[in-house]
C-alpha cells in the first residue's frame, strides 16, 4: 500500500513578495490582539467592558476588579499561550515529517499525555503541577515515537494519521477504563480531557511559561537545519546538516510545547493541524513565511488567534450559565474535524487491494472444522456470560428460570443478565457483519463501522434523542440511530465516492466525522447533564449495562435479514470486491448493488449502537481473521466473521463485568484495547 501527500509540508519556494510579510505579522498581531480584548469582557459574571476598563485604570469596585484579575486574564493569557505553542508545535512537526497533516493531535500527543495522568491519578498520586507535566510530556513524546516509527518520517499523510488516531482511540479507552475504575481518584479529568482554558489565578500559565520558552527558543534556534530539511535528506546532509538528530530534537521540543498547552489547559484539539495550514497559503506569497524563523511566529500567532477566537465564539452563543461547563476545545475540534475532512478530499491516494487476500484459497473441511469450533465457542461464552458476574450461577438455575420456577435472587439476576448477555452476541454479530459488507464494497482492509464515522454518526444521534426524550423506547432508540448513521455516511460515502472510494480517503473522511461527531456528543452531555460524566463514559463505553429484551429485538430482526440478504446475495459480494471491471462485465449494476449493500451495514450498524452503545473495531477485526482462517468467499467469510463477532463482543462484556466485579467496563472499551494493537499490525503489514 503507498500512500502520497499532495502538498508539501514545507514552505514551496514560489512566493513572490520581497515585502508584505510585516504588515501581514502586525495584521495578525492586531487580530489576537482585538480578539484577547473582547475576551476579557466575556463571562459568567455582569463585568463588561466598562467595569474591565475601570479595573486596568483602578476605579472598579473591587469584586468586577477581583473577576477581571484573578479569572478573565488568566483565562485570556491561558488561550494565548495555549494556541501560541500549539500552533508552533504543529507547523514544527508538519516541517520535520514533511506531513502536512502532522500534529500534536494527529501524533497521539494528547493521548498520551492524557493516559500518563490518567496513569497517576488513578494510582492516587497528587502531584505538583511540574510533576504533572513531567508524566505528561513522557506519556506524549512516547506516543509520538510509536506513531513516527509505525508511520515513517516523510511516508505520507494518511498513514500517519490511520496510525495516530488508531493509537489515540486505544489509549484513550484504557484511559476511560480507569476513570470507570477510578472515578473518585480521577475526578474532575474527563471534563479536563476536553480542553478547557478556563483558570483560577496566575499560577498555571506562570509555572508553564518556562518550559513553553524554552521550547519556542528551541525550534527558532533550530529553524535553519529545519529549513535544510525541506530540501530532502540528501541534500540537507549534503550541507552538513544532522537530519536524524534534528528530526529528534525537533520533535521533542513540539512535544514539551505540546505538553505545557496539554498540562494547563487540557487537550485543546487540532489547533496544532489548522493553525499551519492557515499560515501556508500565505508563504505562497510572501517570502518573509517561507523560512521557518518567519513561518513559526506566525503560526504561533494564528494558534493563538484560533483558540481565543474559539473562546469568544463560545460565549457569544452560549448563554451565560451554561458556557462555564463547554470547553474551549470542543469548539477547536469541531473546527479541526472540518478541516480534515476538506484535506482527505485533497489527498492523492494510490493504495491497491493486498494481493495475499485475494490469493488465498482454503479447504470446504477447514471452513466445516472453524465454523464448528466457533459455534462451541459461541456457545461456552454465552453460557458463561449467564452464569457468571457479581453472583455466581449454575447451571440448574437456568433451568428452573426458563421453567419458572427460580427463586426470587435467581430470576432477578437472570432477567437482567440475560438480555445483555444477547445485546452483547448479537451487537457484536451485527458489527463483524456490516464490517464484511463495508469492507468488500470499499475494498478497502481498513474500513469499518466506527473509523468510518458511522457509528458515531448513530451515537450523536442517540444520545441526541436520550437526552431530549427521556422516555423513547427501543424502536425510537434504533430508528434515531438509523437516522445518525444515514446522515453520516452519507456524508463519507458522497465525499469518498469522488474518484470511485479511493481507499484511504474513504478512511480519512470517516475519521473527520466520528472527531466531530464525538465532539458534538461531547459538547450534548456537557449541556445536558455536564455534572454526570460517569453517565457519558458508560453509555459511550459500549455498555449492555440496562439492556432488557424489547431493546434486544429490533437487533435480532435486523441481524436476520441482514445474514439472509448477505448469504443470499454472497456472490455478488465477491464480485464488488475484486475490481471495477468484472461486475461490470457480468452484468452486475455496480452502483446499484454498493448502495444496496452500503444501506444494509448502516441499518446494521445503527441498530448494534442502538442496542449496546459505541463498539470499535468488531467490524474491523472480525472480517480479517475470516479471511484468514477460511478464504475470501463471502459464502465462508459472513458466517464466520458474524460468530467471530459474537464471540469477541460477549467475551469483551464478559470479563468486562467480572474481572473486576462489582464495578465494570463496557464491551467498547475492551474491544478498543484489543483492536488498536491489531490495527497498527495492519499498517505495519501493508507498508511499502
């Protein structure tokens, strides 16, 4: 699989301005400025501008000067250094890869920092704010190492950022994982995880501020090797420039800026991917950004323009009692999130099908011998799923539950165990099976349900109706989700299909609407219910926590016409994953039969997340190993692959809720811990 980059991350040498580049750096100066000023008259509290100009002259009553002092100007010094060093984060790292796509979000920066406090929160350690950032500039740098490496320096875009992503949902489930675990001792970090530059005085931006200069001096004195590096390695070593050494030392210095933005404010997304990308088309012209000394300030200063830009745009439209709980960085992701979405569209992709895949061929018996161990499986792991949990069964208690004739403790426990038991093997057939679908369609080895945004897409759209209907029911649950996910891959599916689904575009536009579609969920539980974040992380978790068996239904109905059509329909499945001129050749409408099957994995999908929440990589994983265990005939691979799906889901819910009994992890959260490792040997097998 190889992957190119359309635009180069370096400064282009066409820019035909001598001048121009001063007045530009005063306009953005101007705006930051402008933009910092009418922050500080914005709040909670009735201080407007004339009470915040008699507190800078020193005729305010003391409590608008006491707001003014100890929380509008550290917040709006807070957003400034924030954006500042992101954004020169970003457009260092953007250089060194040559990735225009490289950033502190992309390189799993912030997943990592945000694990390595997780880490010793849940551990019970209170540290000081230096030894907070300390365990948070390792966690993130050696994020940022695993992605480098898996990616490869200078590889391409899509790769980096299928890498990144993939490494930031699994790190950001164990991380989750332990504030279910942990919630008393993690208190207080999931609304920190969504990047707020709210604070309470000077001390956090005064304590930051060393480490940021000293990382922004760092890459300014490094800018000329940097800009030798957009020559190519050659010719930068040909000027006797270190090119490994600087890569290193360059990505350090993004990742201690990374770290001091991550530590005072939280995560604060993608302003390190905008804020270059902003300042790029302007190197185009002017020759004062095409080296890096001018290219970083300004970067520097359009980070800062964005999240304080950001900030006011928050409050203007939010009322005041309600904007205190939205953090800034939910708006910055919605924002990054569209940004991403507008490059997938502008990424020249030339990935093919692996021929390994294609190839392989595999006996009627070992298909006969797989499908017969799987169902053994299936069935050991729902037995089990019934009888154990917080109370222990055997058995003769099922047997006396279906006769009716349980105690009072037994039927209580089976009448809740039971149902989530079947939302668990069914949502995971569900997955493996739309998984399958989208996969032949696509041909694309990466494409599932939840990278592709489709179950975020139904998420939103559930916990839309969840939150403004309390009361829906199963079917109103299951047809909210529909309705999500049709918008949402709509949306993939129409971008993507310019060019004929070209492979990883089709993966990248899918991660740009499940960012902002966890955005918005985000920013809907915070507006809603901003004190229960519990309540957030279980249901976004995956969690068959609740389910009884109306809500099952609509998932078995579903899943049974969705095996018929896929078993019925298993040859022209085969055919619209080999290549664009055979069906067509057959006389197989090839429009016609990907729209088809594209309708049946959403309404696959939709009805899974109904049922059992958010639930990764089942499509992703399951697929794969029916491939492998039994060949690439659909009439093998669907069964296989749907009780493959079972299998993991229950099993996932299962020692989700037992290992750790009485409290538990949703099945989304164990699946993500096993499918991120599988998906980063994915790209590693399909490099080069």
């Amino acid at each position: 699989m190889a992957v190119t980059a359309t635009t180069p991350a370096t400064r282009p040498p066409t820019a035909t301005s001598r001048t121009g580049a001063a007045p530009v750096t005063a306009a953005l100066v101007l705006l930051v400025a402008g933009l910092a000023l009418v922050d500080i008259t914005q709040g909670t509290a009735a201080v407007g501008a004339p009470e915040v100009w008699k507190a800078f002259t020193g005729q305010a009553d003391p409590a608008d000067a006491s707001v003014v002092i100890a929380s509008r100007l550290p917040r709006m010094t807070a957003g400034l250094l924030v954006g500042a060093v992101l954004g020169m984060a970003g457009a260092a790292l953007q250089a060194v890869s040559r990735n225009v796509l490289a950033s502190p979000d992309t390189l799993a920066v912030n997943a990592g920092s945000y694990f390595a406090l997780g880490l010793t929160a849940a551990f019970g350690l209170s540290l000081p704010l230096l030894a907070s950032s300390a365990f948070a500039f390792a966690g993130g740098l050696a994020a940022a190492a695993v992605v480098l490496v898996l990616s490869g320096l200078g590889a391409g875009t899509v790769r980096l950022v299928l890498a990144g992503s993939a490494l930031t949902l699994g790190l950001t489930a164990v991380t989750e994982g332990l504030l279910l675990l942990f919630p008393r001792q993690t208190e207080g970090l999931y609304q920190w995880n969504q990047g707020s530059i709210s604070q309470s005085g000077f001390d956090g931006v005064l304590q930051m501020a060393p480490i940021a200069v000293v990382g922004l001096v760092g890459l300014l004195l490094l800018a000329r090797r940097v800009d030798a590096l957009a020559l190519g390695d050659d010719a930068a070593r040909g000027v006797g420039v270190p090119v490994r050494a600087t890569r290193i030392t360059a990505v350090v210095l993004a990742a201690l800026l990374s770290t001091a933005a991550v530590t005072l404010a939280g995560p604060v997304g993608y302003v390190g991917l905008c804020a270059p990308a902003l300042v790029r088309p302007l190197a185009r012209t002017f020759r004062g950004f095409t080296k890096s000394r001018g290219f970083l300030p300004a970067a520097g200063l359009t980070g800062a323009a964005l999240v304080l830009g950001s900030d006011v745009l928050l409050r203007a439209l939010v009322p005041s009692d309600v904007v205190v709980s939205v953090p800034t960085g939910v708006v910055t992701s919605l924002v990054g999130a569209v940004f991403l979405i507008v490059m997938a569209t502008r990424v020249r992709d030339t990935t093919g099908a692996a021929a390994t895949e294609q190839l392989r061929i595999r006996s009627r018996a070992r298909f006969l011998t797989v499908t017969a161990v799987l169902v053994a499986v299936a069935i050991g792991v729902t037995v089990a799923g019934v009888l154990l949990g917080d109370s222990k069964l055997l058995l003769g208690d099922i047997v006396n539950w279906v006769q009716g004739q349980a105690g009072r403790t037994v039927t209580f426990v089976l009448d809740t165990r039971v149902p989530r038991v079947l939302a668990a093997l069914f949502a995971g057939a569900a997955l493996a099976l739309a998984g399958t679908v989208v996969q032949a369609v696509t041909r694309n080895p990466l494409a599932e349900p939840s990278i592709l945004g489709i179950s975020g897409g139904a998420a939103l759209s559930a916990v839309l109706l969840v939150t403004t209907v309390p009361m829906a029911g199963s079917w109103g649950m299951a047809g909210a989700a529909f309705a999500g996910a049709v918008v949402s891959s709509v949306l993939v599916f129409g971008l993507a299909a310019r060019g004929g689904f070209q492979q990883n575009r089709l993966v990248l536009v899918g991660f740009g609407v499940a960012t902002a579609a966890a955005a918005l969920i985000s920013l809907l539980i915070i507006l809603t219910d901003p004190f229960n974040a519990t309540k957030a992380l279980t249901w976004l978790s995956g969690s068959t926590y609740g389910r009884s068996m109306p809500d099952v239904v609509p998932l078995v109905a579903v899943l049974a016409v969705g095996a018929a059509v896929a078993f019925a329909r298993r040859t022209e499945l085969d055919l619209v994953s080999l290549d664009e001129d055979t069906p067509r050749l057959l006389g197989l409408g090839l429009g016609r039969a990907r729209l088809g099957f594209l309708a049946l994995a959403v309404l696959l999908t939709a009805t899974a997340v109904a049922a059992a929440g958010t639930i990764g990589f089942v499509g992703l994983v399951a697929p794969h190993a029916a491939r492998a265990l039994v060949g690439r005939q659909h009439a093998r691979v669907v069964p296989v692959a749907v009780l493959l799906g079972a299998v993991l889901v229950c099993a996932a819910d299962l020692v989700g809720r037992t290992v750790i009994a009485p409290a538990q992890l949703g099945a989304g959260l164990m699946t993500a811990v096993i499918g991120t490792p599988y998906f980063l040997y994915l790209l590693v097998r399909s490099r080069g």
